[in-house]
C-alpha cells in the first residue's frame, strides 16, 4: 500500500567552497623481515651479539650492519653485561610479547574536498549544476564565507576518523599490508580555498494517506545533512503565507469551483479520494481531472504534455486555425518555480507551440505572466527565466490574492492549481487543483483573467 504522496519539490541552493587541504597523518607500518624478527627476538630477552649471530646464521659482517642499523636508529641499546636490550623507544612497538612490531610513520598528504558553509558537512559527490537560477538560497553570513578555511580546519581534524571509515579521504582505502592501523591525523599544514558555487539540492515534500506532513529524507550528497535541514525549515517559516483556507474558498467560488473543495476540510485533506477521482476520470476521458502537487512535477505536467499533443494533432485536420495567447499565471509564493522542473516544463511549452509535421503551423504564443510591481522583481524574474525572455509578461496587481495558478488557452483548456497553505500542519504551500476542456469552466476563467490583465500588465 502506497502511504508517501509527494506534493512539491523545491531545490535549495546551499553555497559551497572547495579547498586543498594539506595534512600529516600518522600510520603505523610493518618492518623489513630482519629488523622485525631482530626486534622480536630481542623482546623476548636481552641477548648477546653471538647469539642473535647463531640464530639467523649471520657472517660477522651481516650481524655488524644489522645490529648497527638499530643501533642508529636508537631502537637497540648494549646493557653493562654486552647483552643487546631493546631501547625505550622500540618497547613502543610492542603490545603484548609475541607480537608483531609496528612503527608510527608520518607521512604529507594532500586532498581536495568540497564542504558546504551551513554545516560544514563534506560534500561526496561532484556538482555537476552551479546555476543559481530557480532555487531557494539558503543565506549565510559573510563572515561565515570570510573565514570558512578556518572553520574547515577545524571540521577537518573533529571528524578525521570518520572521513577515512566513510571513505572521503583516502579513498581508495590504506595499504593493510604495510598499515596495520587506520591513519590518524597528526598535523594541519593547510587548507586552501580552490573555488566557490552552490549545490542544487532538490527537496522532495509529501504527506502521508491522510494528508499529514511526513518527514524530508537526508540528503545523500553530504556526510551530515542535519544542519542544512535545519536551516532549509528555518526558511521555510520564514517564508510560508498565513493560513489561506478562506481566500482559497473565495476563489473557488468566483472561478465556479464545486469539486476541489470537497477533498480537504480545515484540518486534512482527502489524499485518496483525490487520487481515486483523478484515476477515474483519465480512464473514462473525463472532461476536469483533479490532481494535487506542483503542476510542473513529472505526474502532473504529463496532464498538460496530453493536451499540446492532442492540440497539434488536431490543428493539421483544421483551416484558418486561430492562434491564442496561451497564459500561465504564477502565484505569488516563494517555493513557486524553485525547481528544475519548471524550467523543463517551460521549455516544452515553448517546443510545442507549433504543430508537427511538414506544414507545420503556429498552434499558440507562451506567455508566462509574472507578479512584479517594481524593477527589481522584474530583473529577478528575467535572470530566473534567462532564455525564455520571449516569453515573459510581467503584472503589477494581484490575480486572486495570488494564492492561484492559472494555464489558459482560450477555447481548448485550463489548468487551475490552487496553493493552500495551512502553517500549523504543512511546512510548505500545498499545489491542489484541476485540468479541465469543459468549455464552461474554460470561459468562467477566461472572463476573469482577461478582467484581472485588461489593466494590469506592464511594460
């Protein structure tokens, strides 16, 4: 049984550094098998230069350079009797009698890492997407960026023994054969900032059966997501409208709404129902199909791709075919658009104003309306919307308390997505609406969007 819904997905820009961190790290490694077997002969008992000579069936010569090198190296000491002991330092590389002696090696090494600056969580994938168009920013501090080396420094050392079992440093693994230990950090020589971008993260929302909110999964890209949960909730409080519930209401009523209200009361809404209506309907061609998430999500566009193909099929059998303004009405609401998905989802409205074929004709002309009452909004729309310029009509008023999202194309269809928000159980707007070719509902709407545009559009 199906309990997961999702209703919106939002991609979150977190910012990103990328540094070159050089370290030391300290192994310890196994000996050569003369030096180990010396070392281990001797642990068991001071012995004299002869009989270390007997024993492994040196020349005088042969015992010289081997006992002279350990000598060297402060591992071998001569006690008052001529016996051979092991020295303070060489007891060291014993745990137990009958153990293998191992040595702490310090050795550089130099790693490029990418960290995220809410967290500091180290990035394990490589981002393959930097735009910052058609996402939330997550805001930080600049003195958080300022001194992000510092921070990374610190990060770095705190969770060094963790970054080698997960693999993000070494990560081809250590050679156990000279390594008998895990490495451990010894050193911070330095770390370097390389470049700077952020990471798209998309963020999926659903509710369960009943319409309840269910909990975000963690993100894979990181080593640790709590922080950046943390920060993605702050902004959505800071973000989500009041509750809408009666404007939602009103606009139904002034649209001729009588079917989306009856799957969601004040406190839940009727998951099932929904989907058991909108199941109903595709299967019998039913003229109004319910949906409910984000009109641009893959499940819901697929409502919209339908009637563009039905549009261009039926164009070819048709003379003096009339082109419309096909309008799509944004909401004002801060998660609307902040997907990926909305820019594929523009793209192939814009492919498919004209039919297919080799007369192939103009079907429609896109028109993506805005909400922008000053420059500002404006020029934040056409950076978002970068390559699709053409497409652009920006409004200074307010269409139904932009709580509602419109696609209209006169005579053929509409798409109404309604965008409830209710703060005390839903941490983000919840998309719920309809498509509909019912020429009524077609013209019901039409009559108020060009009543809302007749004097609203901007230059």
């Amino acid at each position: 049984m199906i309990d997961k819904f999702k209703y919106h997905e939002v991609d979150f820009l977190i910012p990103v550094h990328r540094f070159n961190i050089n370290f030391s790290y300290v192994t310890q490694s196994e000996m050569s098998f003369v030096r180990e077997y010396l070392l281990r002969l001797i642990h068991l008992s001071p012995m004299m230069p002869q009989e270390i000579a007997n024993y492994f069936g040196f020349s005088k010569i042969e015992l010289q350079e081997a006992v002279n090198e350990l000598l060297d190296k402060g591992e071998l000491l001569y006690l008052g009797d001529g016996r051979l002991d092991l020295s303070k330092l060489s007891r060291q590389y014993f745990k137990k009698p009958g153990d293998s002696p191992k040595i702490n090696t310090i050795l550089p090494r130099s790693e490029k890492l990418k960290f995220e600056l809410i967290g500091f969580s180290c990035v394990l994938n490589e981002i393959n997407n930097s735009d910052n168009r058609l996402g939330v920013k997550i805001k930080i501090d600049d003195s958080v960026k300022a001194f992000s080396q510092k921070q990374v420094s610190t990060n770095f050392q705190r969770n060094f023994n963790q970054h080698v079992a997960d693999e993000i440093i070494f990560s081809n693994g250590w050679d156990q054969k000279l390594e008998a230990l895990p490495p451990k950090i010894y050193s911070m020589d330095s770390v370097i900032q390389i470049g700077q971008f952020n990471m798209r993260l998309p963020t999926d929302f659903s509710v369960d059966n009943v319409g309840i909110s269910l909990e975000r999964p963690d993100y894979s890209d990181l080593s640790d997501s709590s922080k950046i949960h943390d920060s993605i909730t702050q902004s959505l409080y800071e973000d989500l409208k009041p509750n809408n519930l009666e404007q939602i209401f009103e606009s139904m009523h002034r649209i001729g709404d009588k079917h989306t209200k009856n799957f969601f009361t004040l406190d839940s809404i009727d998951i099932e129902g929904l989907l058991i209506s909108r199941a109903l309907g595709v299967s019998e061609n039913d003229e109004t199909i319910p949906f409910f998430g984000s009109i641009y999500l893959k499940e819901n566009w697929s409502l919209v791709s339908e009637q563009l193909n039905n549009l261009s099929d039926s164009s070819t059998k048709l003379q003096n075919f009339k082109v419309d303004d096909l309008l799509w009405i944004a909401p004002i609401d801060s998660f609307w658009g902040k997907s990926e998905r909305m820019s594929s989802s523009l793209s192939e409205l814009i492919l498919s104003e004209n039919s297919k074929g080799k007369k192939s004709q103009k079907l429609y002309h896109s028109n993506l309306c805005l909400y922008s009452p000053d420059d500002k909004y404006i020029n934040d729309h056409k950076y978002d919307f970068e390559g699709y310029s053409q497409a652009l009509k920006f409004f200074k008023d307010i269409f139904l308390n932009g709580n509602v999202e419109i696609i209209l194309l006169p005579g053929k269809f509409v798409v109404v997505c309604y965008h409830l928000s209710l703060p005390d159980t839903l941490p983000i707007t919840f998309p719920i609406g309809f498509l509909s070719t019912e020429i009524s509902i077609i013209n019901k709407v039409q009559l108020l969007v060009d009543e809302f545009l007749e004097n609203s559009l901007s230059e």
